[in-house]
C-alpha cells in the first residue's frame, strides 16, 4: 500500500535555516528520505502522513546514533507544500537537481516533539 527508504546523505550548509546556526562545515549529515510514495488507489486515506511520521521518527533515532542533524528531501514541486506542512523548510540557494529541491527538517526539533509525545503519554 505504500512504503519510504532512507539513506545518510548531507546536506550543504549554505542556504540552510536561520535557525541551524551558523555551522563550521561545509554540509551537515543528514537521514535522507529517498523514496516515499502510496499506492495511487489509496490516496487520501491518511497513509502518506503516516508513513512520513514513521519515517521522521526512525530518522531521529538514527540522527542520535550516527550524529545527523537532520531529515531531507528531495522534493518534487507537486510535493513541496505538503512536505512543509510537515515542517519541512526550501533549502535556499540550491539549483534544483533532476527537478526537485532540497528540503530539510532539523532533527533537534524532531527530537524535542518526540520526548514531549512520549512524556505525555
């Protein structure tokens, strides 16, 4: 019905946020959604939501075990109002590549999100 993988990548560190900081290195390591897509006759049900969520959250763990900052991807224009719902944020300054831009989610705010949820529950 639907599935993602992820991949380590980086992303450079010009263009990035505001609230990144200003950063010593040239890319940051990142927990790349590589691929995320649902069955076309299930759309609109709520899965693509949730298997980004899921992504997102095995992003986080792995960013704490492997020392990434952040969750990207490689958005297609059609996509790139629904991944900032999610948070998402254009990383400027960059030259779309094969058509589609790049997009990240600082893990520090994941990681803040998710030990609010689990102290909540």
């Amino acid at each position: 019905i639907g599935y993602y993988t992820l991949a380590t990548s980086e992303v450079p560190t010009i263009g990035l946020p505001a609230n990144f900081g200003k950063l010593p290195y040239k890319a940051v390591p990142a927990v790349l959604v590589a691929r995320l897509a649902v069955d076309k006759n299930l759309r609109g049900y709520g899965l693509g939501p949730r298997l980004l969520g899921d992504a997102i959250e095995r992003a986080s763990a792995i960013g704490q075990d492997i020392g990434c900052r952040c969750v990207a991807v490689d958005a297609y224009p059609s996509a790139i109002d629904w991944y900032k719902k999610f948070g998402f944020i254009m990383v400027d300054d960059l030259v779309p590549t094969l058509s589609t831009y790049k997009m990240v989610l600082d893990l520090r705010t994941v990681t803040k999100a998710l030990f609010a949820k689990r102290g909540a529950a």
